[in-house]
C-alpha cells in the first residue's frame, strides 16, 4: 500500500467518526500536551477532517461512500 493511500484511508477513518467524536479527540489530545510528532499529526489530522466535515458535507459524504 502507498503512503499516499494510507494517508487517504487514516483521513476518511477520522471524518467518519463524526464531529463529536473529532471534537473530543481534538480536546483530549490537546489536554496531553505532548510535543511528539505523531501526536501533533494526529492533532492537524483531525482538523482537518472537522473543517471538511463543515465546510463540504455532501462531498465528504460521498467520498466516505466511495472509499469503503
């Protein structure tokens, strides 16, 4: 598998927890405040997945179904 898709298929894992689920991990990970790379990975993974969520929904949608 590609780093390329498994970035893709770790980004439509996070929109489809959904915005309270997203906006929970975000404040936990935040309380942590740790410093590691993964977790500040991890932390601009989930905002983004919370801006397209908002900002497209439809098309968020569409490309969740898409990739199954």
């Amino acid at each position: 598998m590609s780093k390329i898709m498994r970035s893709v298929k770790r980004d439509l894992r996070t929109m489809s927890l959904g915005l309270g689920a997203i906006d929970k991990e975000i404040e936990y990970w935040q309380k942590k405040n740790s410093t590691d790379k993964s977790t500040k990975k991890r932390l601009e993974r989930l905002h983004a997945a919370k801006q397209q969520l908002i900002e497209n929904p439809e098309q968020s949608k569409d490309l969740m179904e898409k990739l199954k």
